[in-house]
C-alpha cells in the first residue's frame, strides 16, 4: 500500500493495489457511469463475469491496478 501525504486539512490516501476482493467496489466504481459503459462496453451495467475479464485482461498486459482509499476504511 503506497501512501500519499496529507496536506493541511485533507485526509490521508492510500493507494491499494486492487485484486479479486475488491470485485464489489470495483463493481460499484465501474457502474458509476453507465453512460461511459455504453460506449465502452455496450451495456449499462458490468456484472462480476465482466469484471473478472477485465481483471484477467489487466494481469494478461501486466498492467498494475490501484483503489484509491481515502481515510481507514476503503
């Protein structure tokens, strides 16, 4: 976990490397937009199967994914 300096009043953030436990947030996060995953996905909502591929295509290019955790709790 890399962690980013407060400044002043703001929180502290963490950046978390994101793995299969976080398939809820990242759902959640993902389906935020539905507008952007029409165009990019061609559907409103992704389910878990689209973001376990998702995943999988991440760890295929080696491509390194991070929540961005602000405070204790993610």
């Amino acid at each position: 976990m890399m962690k980013l300096k407060s400044i002043g009043d703001m929180k502290m953030f963490s950046l978390i490397k994101n793995d299969i436990r976080f398939i809820e947030i990242e759902k959640e996060i993902m389906n935020s937009n539905r507008d952007y995953n029409l165009i990019a996905y061609d559907k409103e909502a992704l389910g878990n199967e689209d973001i376990l591929d998702i995943f999988k295509d991440a760890e295929e290019l080696q491509i390194e994914r991070y929540i961005v955790k602000k405070g204790k709790n993610i």
